[in-house]
C-alpha cells in the first residue's frame, strides 16, 4: 500500500506565499498610515511645548520673542567646552528664533552658550580662512523638528518649524508683488522702502520681530520699529492667532537667515555686524550676496508670512499665488517637490508659508496654546486672518473678514 505523503506540494506552497504577499500588502499601508499618526501626535506635542515655551518666556519678559536677536560677542580664544581646541576668531552673536526659547525648553546649557561672551558660536577657521557656525552652539533639538520631515539641510540644528512673522509687500507697488525683496532689502535706497519695512513688522500685521538691525549707521530704516509686541495686543483673540506652524524648507533654529558663521567676524567700527560685507554663504540663486541681505532674510528663513494678494477682483490686488497656500509649491517638477526642495535666496519670500509631509495639512499652535492640524484648502482670506492679530486694523484685502469655524472644517 502506498504511503501518503505528509509534506507541502509545490502548488499548495505557492499558494500559501501568494496568500501571505496579499496580507503583507493589505497590512503593509496600515501600518504606515498608523506610524504617520504617531508622528502627526509627536509633531502636534512639538509645537504644544513651543507654544508652552513662548508664553512662559512673556510672562518672565514681558513680551513675545523675536525671530533674531543679539547675544553679545566672543574677544576670541579656545572654546572651554573644547580644552585644547583650536582658537576661533573673535566674532557677534546673533542668533535666530530658537534661542530664545531653549531655557524654556529645558535647554538652558545650551543657551548659555549663546548668552554668555565666554563660548563661541562659529568654529574654527578652515583652511581658507573661512569659520561655520559651530556644531556645539547649534546642536540639533529635538523638539525642532517634525519626525515626518524628510529636508535634511546642513549637518545640525534642523528645524521644522516657523513664526508667524507678519506681512509682505503692503503698501509698495501691488502691481509687481516682489518689490519687498527687491527694493527693501536688496534695494532699500528706494523712496517708501523705510515704512513697508517697518508696516511688515507691525504689530497688527503679525507676531513675531527682529530684535536685531545691525549697525546705526545703516539706512534709517534698520531699526526695531514700534514697541515690544505682547500676548495683550492680540486683539483679535489668542484662539484665533496662529504662533507656529511647520515648513519643510525652513532653516536651522539657531541661524539668523541666510548668515554664514564667517560673517559672525565681520563686525564695523562701531562694534555691529557689518552690513556691507560680503557674505560667506555660498548660494547659486544670488551673486555675491552682502551681510544684510543675507541676514534680513531672516523673516522668511524660520518665518510664516502672508501675502497682500486676493482672489475677490476687488481694488489693484494681485491674485493669490498657489506658491503661498499652505503646502503650496513652486512646481510639479521633481526638483520643486516641497519634500526635498530647499530654499535660497531668490525663492525664500515665496517658500515663507506652511508646508508638511502630512497628508492634506499642516499642524499650528496658536497663541493660546492649543494646537490644530489645518487643512491645505483654508480660504486664503482665513490664513490672512489668523495671522493678524488685529484685522480689523491690519493691512490684509479683507479687514474685516470674521473668522467663525473655518478651521474645523
């Protein structure tokens, strides 16, 4: 009698792998879809602490942080943190928006490194002469940064996140939008360049400030305008307020703008920054840009602004640019995709608005503290508006927009 065979034929084996490639192809987009859940809830946790940090640092000074600021300079020397190490030229240090907040953060080591003359915050001199901004003072925070993101640029101090840093363009020439950059930064010579300047600092227009404009013999119009900004002067409610939101192409928490550590030593007779030299960052887009126009990018390079544009027809407003939406990009190419486009430049005033590898959204604190994920198609009037904090007496094509339960939806 013959014996019955106990094993797998071929046939039934094959059957059994196709059934297990099915549930692994079944399981394999829930799984995913629940790790982008878990980091949507880590980044909405990200921005509830800077949120948190923000309001606790109002409450010790009095105001809002500002997205760059002054910390004082190094006379030059070894870094004590370094015993032995090489010596690093005397240098400024300015930093950007992120450094205010670390001791708030529970970061208070690291911000001494910025706050106190005695450490340095460039490197070394490379061979050529040329220092970077120093890894110890910059070190990547993790509460910086979105786990979804994937723009990885430099080496440290990545940053996900970005200010609600005011306006743009207002009050220049609505016919040809990009006149801010042209005329008020690269061009500040230009009649009117001092108040648009100083309206898209306003504190009706946004949040967040320089606090640091260089030398006083620069043009008139580098100065700190207005009075500190408080959580008092929101007016049109801290529920309704965007602080931060998120930007794939932001840079580091540490550096003002487009600065360069190099530039750090470029410091006038006065004893301030250099506005005239040339920067040691190196950038395709732009030809030999100078310090200042480097470092006034600063209010696109970690900041979120809106954009005097309109789809109403109503007045000389231009119509709004699918660029400045939230996750809005500069093309369909794949060099334009916002997960691994990086900003320069010539293309930070468009690339200053909310973007995210979320689906379909972008997460906020607000000034309340309450963190929402915002959809990509908010009416534009509902993004004008929840960046203003006083509408009514703001500059945006629709002062007085109500803003109801749009975000909800």
């Amino acid at each position: 009698m013959k014996r019955q065979s106990k094993g797998f034929t071929l046939v039934e084996l094959l059957v059994v792998i196709a059934i297990i490639g099915i549930l692994v192809g079944l399981l394999l987009p829930a799984i995913g879809a629940v790790r982008e859940r878990m980091r949507n809830v880590q980044c909405l946790n990200n921005l509830k602490q800077l949120g948190l940090a923000t309001t606790t640092f109002h409450s010790s000074k009095g105001r809002l942080p500002n997205y760059t600021n002054f910390y004082g300079s190094f006379a030059g020397g070894s870094d004590p943190a370094v015993p032995g190490g090489p010596v690093i030229a005397p240098h400024l240090k300015i930093g950007g928006y992120g450094v205010e907040l670390l001791p708030y953060l529970d970061n208070q080591p690291l911000y001494e490194r910025w706050s106190t003359n005695k450490f340095p915050v460039i490197s070394a001199d490379d061979g050529g002469g040329i220092a970077a901004w120093n890894q110890l003072s910059g070190a990547t925070v993790d509460v910086f940064r979105c786990p979804s993101s994937t723009v990885t640029r430099g080496q440290f101090g990545y940053n996900s996140y970005v200010g609600n840093n005011g306006s743009i363009d207002s009050g220049l020439n609505n016919a040809n939008p990009k006149t801010f950059v042209q005329n008020v930064i690269d061009n500040q010579s230009v009649t009117g360049a001092a108040f648009v300047f100083n309206q898209s600092e306003n504190k009706k227009n946004g949040l967040f400030r320089s606090g640091y404009m260089g030398d006083p013999i620069a043009p008139a119009f580098f100065t700190v305008s207005g009075t500190k900004m408080t959580l008092e002067d929101i007016t049109d409610g801290q529920t309704n307020t965007a602080m931060f939101s998120e930007n794939l192409q932001a840079l580091a928490w540490f550096q003002p703008g487009f600065t360069a550590g190099n530039d750090m030593k470029q410091i006038s007779t006065t004893g301030q920054l250099d506005w005239a030299q040339t920067s040691a960052m190196p950038n395709p887009s732009f030809a030999n840009p100078t310090i200042m126009q480097v470092y006034l990018r600063a209010k696109f390079t970690t900041g979120m602004v809106w954009h005097f544009e309109d789809d109403r027809n109503v007045g000389s407003f231009p119509t709004v640019q699918a660029v400045h939406r939230i996750n809005g990009t500069l093309g369909s190419s794949g060099a334009q995709r916002n997960d691994i486009l990086e900003m320069n430049l010539s293309d930070c005033r468009d690339l200053a608005r909310p973007t995210s590898n979320h689906p379909d959204q972008v997460n906020m604190v607000f000034a309340d503290g309450a963190t929402k994920s915002v959809s990509n198609t908010i009416d534009y009037h509902v993004y004008q508006a929840i960046l203003t904090p006083n509408g009514a007496k703001s500059e945006v094509p629709a002062p007085d927009w109500i803003l109801t339960d749009e975000l909800t939806q």
